[in-house]
C-alpha cells in the first residue's frame, strides 16, 4: 500500500508542475489544485497508513496519530480559499488584460515559449 | 503567563473584523479606528520590548494546552524587535493612506489590519505549522493589498505574486509533513531537540525537509533565484501598501534566522548549520544583481524595489556566519533598512503625485511646484539608503563588515558590500539628477504639498535613521543581547518544554506503529 499510495502522490505531483508550468491561467490553477491535493494526501500519509485504526486517545491497542488529520483539515480549509482567491484574480485578470495568459500578453504579440 | 503576548494579533483582529462590519461610506470613522488600533499596537510593542529586555522567554501556551501538544506563543528579544519594527513601520503607513490612498476601493483598513495580524502573529509563534498559518492570513491579506486601487499593472503582478506565493505555500506543507514524519512533532523547541538526536537513517530526509524550508522562506525574503516577483509587484502597489510590504521580505529573513538558529543550528548535531553553503554564495550573488536591477530601473519605485532586495543579501550574507556580531550588526541593520526603504515607497509615491502625467518615470519632464522640500527629503532617503554618513546605513554597514572574521569570506563580503554600495550609489545619483534637475521648460506641475501626507515620509525617511544613529549604541547593546540569545537556543528549549511531566502512554503509542 505505501507504494501505491506513494506513486499516486509523485504522479499528482508531477501532474500538478507540468500544469503549474503552462502559461495559460486556467492549467496553471488546475495544477495549483492538483499540487493542494497531492500535498494534502501526503500529510495525511505522514500519520503512518493503517486500516481501522480510529484517531483517538485513550483506547486500547493501536490508534492513528490524529495530529496529521487535524494538519490536513486546516490545509484543505486554507488551501480552497486560496484557490477561490486565485480563481477570481485570474478573472479578473482576463477581463482587464484582455488575454488569459500569465504574463497579461496579447495572443498576438507571444514572443515565443507561451504554451501554444 | 501573562496575557499581553496574544494582544498583538488579537488587537488587529479584532479592529479588522470592526472595520469590514461599517458601512463603506463611514470611512472618516474606519480612518479613525484604525488608526488608533495601530498606534496602540506601539505602546503594546514597546511593553513587550521591556518585558522580553531581561533575557527571559515570555512563553504563552495557547488554550492552556501545554507544549510540546499545543500551540505556543514566544516572546523573547529578537521577536519583541520585530514587533516594535512592525508597529514603527505600520503607523506612517496607515497615516499616509488615510490622506486618500484608502479611498480607491473599499477595506482598505480592514485588509491592513489583518496585515498587521499575520505579522505579528509569524513573529510570535513557537510553532511551525502555525508559522505556515499565520503565513498565509498574511499572504492573503497582502494579495488584496497589492491589487488595491486596481489597474493592469497591478492585476498583472498580482498575478504572479498570487500564483508564486501559491506554490510556495505547497511546498511549505510538504517540509511539514516530512518534519512532522520523521520526528513525529512540529513544536520549534521540541524539534531542536529531536533534529539534534537524529540518526544517521533520519538524516537524508531532515536535510531535505530543512533546504525545502530554506526554499521558501527564501521565496518570501526575495533571495537569488526567488526575486523576480518582487520588482513588479512592489513598484505596481500603492505607496501605503509599499511601504508595509518592506517588511514582508523581512518575515523571510526572520524566519531563516529563526528556523536556522534554533532548530538547524550550531547545535543540530548532523544537520548543524545546513543552509550555510547556500545561504552565502546566494546573498552575495542577490546584493549585487539587487544593486545591478537598481542600475537599470527605469522609475522610482522599481528603483526601492531593488533597494529592498539588495538589503536582504546584505542581511542574509551577515545571517549566515553565525557570529553573534554581525547577527547584532545584521538585526540593526534590519531596524534601518525596513524604515528608510519604508519612507522611500512613501517618498515615490508623492514625487509621482506631484509630477503629473510623467510620474516617477526617470524622464526629462516639467520641474515640480514642491522640487525643494521633496528634493531634500530624497536626498536624505538616498543618503541612509546607500550607507553613507552620518545616518543609520552607515552605521549599519560598518559594524557589518567589521564583524565578517578576516579570511577568504571578509575579501568576498567586503568587494561585493563595497562595490554594490558604490553601484547604489550611482543608481540614486542618477534617479535625483533624472528627477529633480533634468526639467523642461514647460509650466511647472504639481499642486500644494499634503503635511499630513509629508509628515509619515519625513519619520520614516529622515527621522528614523536619524534616531537609529543618534541612538546607535542602546539599539546595538539591545540586539547584541538578542544575537546572544538566538545563539543559546537551549534557553530558548528549556523555556518552551519546561520540566516536563512524563508523556502520557497512550499519546506515546499513537501514531507510531
């Protein structure tokens, strides 16, 4: 399970950098996304993976560590106002610049390396 | 425990939340409050100064809850500093918006409040995690600060700064969750503890864990390869925001000298003293390619944007020696370098109100009604901003490149401090002369100075380093005792953990299977 869990957090990872890395606001966004994710499930993976074990103290035999739960959930809280927040100053970008791409150029004056 | 730790964020939150419940149009009364609030907050900074002076740790654990499980508050002198900084920063930027920067949109105030809250909040904490949050209530606070007033400039940097900020925050998380992985806490005393007793096996993934950090914290101080959002998203925020953002930067710059004294320090056992390699090569490289982008600005506020960074490799190169003389040379230099370059975004946004359509562009245009009062206040400004004497840069570079040990590291900081001085210093010669001399003939623009508007500029771009020198011996004895203190970081542990009761078993046995 720990590969299995590990590979998919590398590969949202590498999803979300190769979206980052694009020059349109709306795959930069989603990758921005996608990294959240990936990173919200790998603080979760650092409370150690485990099947029934409730995030409790005070029970008898194996509990999970509740800290990471309680990272996560302030993470995921913090990381969807963030992506409100960009997603409304991307559009606001778009209608102010007339053009969806990072750096706010025209599509006809790209000079080179614009994603297209 | 006293309670006055937790007023600094409590104080701004609390006015914020006030300010964001008026109507839009009582803004005479929102001015007011907020105003207020802030000039609070430096009676309550100096307080905190005095209690923190005698050495001890103020330690405040938040609901009671006792460390290393809950979140606590620390006060010792390095944090006490940086919260008068704060404060002596904030006052004239909220005085200067109140003049009508604070009118083109709506919360101006609220959003300064919330500000001032993640400020103080990042320099209060003992806790990573809450760093990260207290990290964000500011970032986003100052993404709506810099897209205040509106406009292309503006929505195009924000973009940027949103979006590389965004990032940053990600890989924060991921530095986390590795710490929090191998040693099993986020508590900055008790990972002092565990990052010093790691083993050999625990190493590799520490190291990574403390260079990610370095990453971005190095993203918020503006550090080499990180700086290219800065420029831009400086000049294109109004005055008021600008200046408050002078300390933005410097939250990176404490939370290096922070995160690098206390957890990977001297002390660290394998990973002492991990960034020190980069951190070097990194600021000298930044303070001259800083001094070089001030070269080549092409307006005033680009100008101070560069200033800016060239003060974050100055300061980072000094961090990164680890003698408690050039940290106390470095911390002065911080007090110095926050206000004037402060007083500057304030001073270029009145030379912009003032030079009509031509703006703080470095081109020849109409000679200004206020040329005198505003060429002297620059003058002054370009004076302690370049180190020269008699003001507070002077003072500061001094003790700096006193305080380098001789050897190979004083040839390298002493050429590149130098030179890019000498740089900077062509840089403002040439702005003044583009500015104030090289007029046309056409009929002078501009219109009555504001005093209330002149008055924040004067403090912060005249007085400040006039005090700093005057006063340069106290300010140094004071941050001495604090370089001393950050370089002891076991007070700073015993303080925090305390003598500790036996861990419960059951919290023993959770989470480790």
């Amino acid at each position: 399970m720990e590969l299995l869990v590990s590979l998919l957090i590398g590969l949202m990872v590498a999803c979300g950098v190769y979206l980052l890395l694009r020059a349109r606001t709306f795959p930069v966004v989603m990758g921005l996304i996608m990294l959240s994710y990936a990173v919200n499930l790998f603080l979760f993976a650092m409370g150690r993976l485990g099947a029934e074990l409730p995030a409790l103290v005070g029970l008898q035999g194996q509990t999970s560590d509740p800290v990471p739960q309680a990272l996560v959930l302030t993470a995921i809280v913090i990381g969807f106002a963030m992506t409100a927040f960009a997603v409304t100053l991307a559009l606001r970008a778009n209608s102010e610049l007339d053009s969806d791409h990072v750096d706010g150029v025209a599509d006809g004056d790209e000079t080179g390396g614009g994603g297209q | 425990m006293s309670h006055w730790i937790i007023l600094p964020i409590v104080l701004p939150l609390l006015s914020g939340l006030l300010l964001l419940m008026g109507r839009s149009s009582a803004l005479l009364r929102k001015r007011l409050l907020s105003l207020l609030s802030t000039l609070m907050l430096l009676p309550l900074a100096l307080y905190l100064l005095y209690l923190s002076s005698d050495g001890d740790y103020q330690v405040y654990a938040l609901g009671n809850w006792a460390a290393p499980y809950g979140i606590v508050l620390v006060l010792d002198r390095l944090a006490a500093l940086m919260l008068v900084l704060t404060a002596l920063l904030a006052l004239p930027a909220v005085w200067y918006a109140s003049r009508g920067d604070d009118a083109r949109g709506r919360h101006f105030h609220a959003l300064f409040q919330f500000q001032l809250m993640g400020l103080n909040g990042a320099f209060l904490t003992g806790d990573l995690f809450n760093l990260f949050v207290f990290f964000e209530v500011l970032l986003i606070a100052s993404y709506a600060l810099l897209l205040f007033g509106g406009g292309r400039a503006r929505s195009r940097a924000g973009l940027h700064y949103v979006l590389l900020n965004l990032a940053g925050s990600s890989l924060f998380l991921i530095a986390l969750g590795v710490l929090y992985g191998v040693t099993g806490t986020l508590n900055m005393a008790d990972l002092a503890g565990k990052v010093a007793a790691a083993e050999a096996s625990e190493a590799g993934l520490l190291h990574a864990a403390a260079l990610l950090l370095l990453l971005v914290f190095a993203l918020k101080a503006a550090l080499l390869p990180l700086y290219f959002w800065l420029p831009t998203a400086y000049s294109a925020a109004s005055a008021p925001v600008a200046a408050l953002f002078a300390i933005m930067t410097k939250v990176g710059v404490y939370a290096i000298v922070r995160v690098y004294t206390l957890i990977f320090g001297a002390q660290a056992g394998l990973l002492a003293n991990v960034a020190d390699g980069w951190l070097w090569p990194l600021a000298l490289a930044t303070l001259l390619l800083g001094a070089i982008g001030a070269l080549a600005a092409g307006k005033l506020r680009t100008l101070v944007a560069y200033l800016v960074i060239v003060s974050v490799g100055m300061l980072l190169a000094a961090v990164s020696l680890h003698t408690p003389e050039a940290l106390a040379g470095a911390l002065y230099y911080l007090l110095h370098t926050t206000l004037v370059s402060g007083g500057l975004f304030l001073l270029a946004g009145l030379i912009r109100h003032h030079r009509g359509p031509a703006g703080d562009h470095f081109i020849t245009a109409a000679r200004m009604l206020q040329q005198p009062p505003l060429g002297i206040l620059f003058f002054i400004g370009a004076v302690a901003v370049a180190g020269l004497p008699p003001l507070s840069g002077f003072v500061g570079k001094l003790v700096l490149l006193t305080a380098v040990p001789a050897g190979e590291q004083q040839a390298w900081f002493w050429a590149v401090v130098l030179g890019s001085g000498l740089i900077t210093i062509v840089a403002l010669s040439r702005a003044g002369s583009r500015l104030f001399w090289k007029t046309d003939e056409s009929t002078p623009a501009g219109h009555r100075l504001d005093p209330w508007q002149l008055a924040p500029t004067l403090l912060l771009v005249a007085v400040a380093p006039l005090l700093l020198s005057l006063f340069a011996r106290p300010v140094m004895e004071y941050t001495g005792a604090a370089a001393a203190q950050l370089l002891v970081p076991e007070g700073y542990v015993a303080a925090v953990l305390g003598s500790e009761a036996p861990l419960p078993a059951t919290i023993l046995q959770g989470g480790v299977q």
